[in-house]
C-alpha cells in the first residue's frame, strides 16, 4: 500500500484516548454483561442471531481495473483488482495463475492500537485467509503463469473484518470482469458459551478470544452458494463437535441471505455500463456527424476554388 508521507503521523506506540475510557476499564465479567440486556438484545438493538445491514457499491477506486466498497455501520473496507501481470521472479511455468492478496489497515482503524505501516501478524494471516477463500472462486486456469492483485484498505474495524473484506473481493472481482465459479460471500460468529453472536462486533469478538467458557471463539466461514461448496473455513478459539456444526448451519443460512443483495449490485453495474456504453455512442455519433458536416463544407471550399 503507498504511504502519506505529506501527513504528519503520530508515533507508532500511540494508542487511542479510549482505552482510558471506562467502558474500557471494565473486568471481563462487567464487559460480558454489557454484551447484551435482558431482552436478549446487545448494544446496538440487533438480537444475537441478526446481522448488521450492509451498504456495498461498485467503482470506488478509479486506478483499479474493479473495485468495491463495503460497510457494516462500523466496519468500513474500501477493495481493489489490478489487470493480471506476469509473475515477477517466476523460473517455472505455472498452469494456474495466482492471487496475491493483501490485507491492509489503516493507521486509525483499530480502536485499541494505533497500526503500524509495516504489515504485522493479523495483517498477514488475514491476507493468506482471504487468498485461500477467493482461489476456489476464481477461473484461475484461465491466465496461466499470470497472477490478480487484491488489495484490501480497511478503513475502520467494528468487527467482523475478514468476512467484510472476503465480500467486498467477490465484487471487486466481480467489477473487474475476472472469470469466477460463483459468487462468494462470507459471515462470521462469535461463540460465547451456549450464544452466538452472528456478525460479530470489535468487543464481541475480543471477549470471545479471551473468554474461558467451554466454547469461546471466532468463525468466519465463505461459501460458493449456487454451488453449494465451502470456499474456506477459519476458526479462533476452542468448540467442540456440536458448536462448530451449529455455528455452520447458521453461516450457511447468513451467506445465503446475502447472495441476493451481492447479484442486485452486479446487476445495477451491468445496467450502469450499458446506459454508459449508449451515451458514449451517441457522444461518438454526434462527433462523427459534426466532423462529416466539415469535410463537406472544406472539400466544397476546395472544389470551388
């Protein structure tokens, strides 16, 4: 990702005001109770099995061959594709082309931590999750010994970043015009004893890495739904037999529910297109018309003289 170098950055061992807070200071049992009300409700009204809604568009970065945008209130990520080039420092030819797939945040996207520029631990298991998900969905057969770049910019982390970041690349490529099986989309859990919370939050999801129930964790699963395939599964934290079949019969049913808002953003982009292609026709047509007009008037001109 290129740097700012005109911004005056704070230092990296800064962190936010808010962890001075008192929501911060809180004991994991306080965090833990907070988490929902007694309706079974959490902070921001969703019941424990509802996702948040999520805005998403197309065309967002103009140097990009597609691009994606994809909110979830708090979590904001911004995805780009570039045109296939070839493999740099390749001896070997490749049948299969390849993704490279980065996963970066922005300095001020985190609520905890400031984010260094250099890609740290999470930033680099995030991109290998995220290659591992878009290969089976990708044509890869089609541009051998030639790899796709996907970068993704995180612009504000609530929770539920890799699942975001996997949807918003399924579009991108999708804008890009890439060969794809099928359209790929992704939903996350957090496990917190015997309740799920679908579409986790940033503090769901840091109170389940660190709670010590029995079944505590983090699952992001994507799925290839007309195919009815698991692209890629990753879990954090411990569940057993029982949890982690409960928790993919949910995502299974979450992934299908966003498949219908992923193809009505494709189709208003083909639509886009072709109203775009019709105006530069008829741009072209008048041009031409304009241009004839004086080639008549200028071979007159001649043919009088």
């Amino acid at each position: 990702m290129p740097l700012d170098f005109r911004r005056f950055n704070g230092p990296e061992d800064s962190v936010s005001y808010k962890i001075y807070t008192k929501d911060y200071l809180k004991t994991y049992d306080e965090q833990l109770k907070d988490l929902y009300d007694e309706n079974g409700k959490r902070k921001d009204g969703r019941e424990l099995n509802e996702a948040r809604s999520m805005f998403a568009r197309t065309d967002m970065v103009s140097q990009a061959k597609g691009s994606a945008y994809v909110e979830l209130r708090k979590t904001k990520v911004v995805c780009s594709v570039f045109d296939p080039r070839e493999i740099p420092h390749q001896n070997e030819f490749r049948q299969l082309g390849q993704l490279y797939c980065e996963v970066k945040f922005a300095p001020f996207s985190c609520p905890r931590k400031r984010r260094p520029y250099v890609p740290d631990v999470e930033e680099k298991a995030l991109s290998v999750a995220l290659r591992q998900a878009l290969e089976p969905a990708v044509c890869r057969h089609f541009f051998p010994n030639y790899q796709i770049d996907v970068l993704i910019y995180i612009l504000e982390h609530d929770g539920s970043c890799l699942a975001a970041a996997i949807n918003a690349a399924g579009l991108a490529l999708a804008n890009a015009a890439v060969p794809m099986f099928d359209i790929i989309t992704s939903c996350s859990v957090a496990v917190i004893g015997n309740k799920m919370f679908i579409d986790p939050t940033e503090i769901e999801e840091h109170i389940a890495k660190n709670s010590t129930e029995v079944n505590h964790g983090i699952i992001t699963m994507s799925v290839l739904s007309q195919l009815k395939q698991i692209s890629d599964f990753t879990q954090i934290g411990s569940m057993d037999v029982e949890c982690v079949t409960k928790v993919m019969e949910v995502l299974l049913k979450e992934c299908e529910i966003i498949v219908p808002n992923i193809q009505r953003i494709l189709v208003v982009d083909v639509v886009k297109n072709f109203e775009l292609k019709k105006h530069l026709e008829a741009e072209t047509k008048k041009r031409e018309e304009i241009l004839k007009k004086k080639m008549d008037e200028w071979r007159s001109l001649l043919n009088g003289q």
